[in-house]
C-alpha cells in the first residue's frame, strides 16, 4: 500500500470467505500454518458472526504474509495462521467483529514477539459488551 492509504477497511463477507467461515463456527479452532515471520507484508482478515436471537456468537481472523507484492494477487500471499473462537451469549455482531479484530492483532504482535503460545492460552475476550458503543451509521453528514 501505498503511505496515503488507508491502513484498514471493510471488506463484504462474500470477498472475505474464510474470515466469514472462521467467525460462523462459534467454536475454537486454531491453525498455525507457517512459522516464517520474515515476511515484509501481513494482511489481517477478520470477521464476527451472532446467531439469532444472540444465543451465540463467534469471531475468526486470517492472517497472510508477502515477501513482496507485485499483482497483490492470491498467490503472492501465504497463510500464516487461522482462529475461531466463541463468545459470550447476547453479544452483537459489532462485538464479535472488535473481538476478532483485537485478537487478531494481539497474536501477530505475539508472532512477532515469538510468544504465540503463551498468547494463545491467555488471551480472554475484552467483552466489549460491557462498553457503550458509538453506532455512527447513518449519523454521519
């Protein structure tokens, strides 16, 4: 990307598959496929799935690396890791997604830091639940 970019944005479920995939499980499931970290880009897809009428819900994220991108095509990328996990009935969809976004950034952190598995068994979702969130859909001139 280039500097004026934006460092993230949102990506319809039916451009992010897997993400989607992960998220809809509601269940853990963690995949470590790679263990390079040499690479010189990453690339976190995440996702947040609730079940009707929030009895359940889940988060998954994707993360990928490239040496080097030329296309940025799917074939530049490698699949590093891959994680599902459930969540607390009565969350919403936007909490699923935060979560996933947190926990996906905590672990490439960790990643980087060589502490994957220590991270693993002591991440705890933040419950964003508990915390009042701005809902700007619509309000925005």
């Amino acid at each position: 990307r280039q500097d004026h970019c934006d460092l993230g944005r949102h990506i319809y479920r039916e451009l992010n598959p897997e993400a989607d995939a992960l998220a809809g499980r509601h269940s853990f499931r963690y995949n470590r496929l790679c263990h390079d970290v040499s690479f010189r880009f990453y690339r976190l897809f995440f996702d947040g799935s609730c079940n009707q009428p929030r009895s359940s819900g889940g988060g998954g994220w994707v993360l990928y690396g490239a040496r080097r991108i030329i296309d940025d095509s799917p074939e530049e990328w490698t699949k590093i890791a891959e994680l599902s996990f459930p969540l607390f009935a009565g969350c919403t969809v936007t909490v699923a997604e935060l979560e996933a976004c947190l926990w996906g950034v905590s672990y490439f952190a960790a990643m980087l830091a060589d502490n994957v598995e220590e991270h693993l068994g002591s991440w705890i979702p933040l419950r964003t639940n508990d915390f009042e969130l701005l809902e700007t859909s619509g309000h925005l001139g």
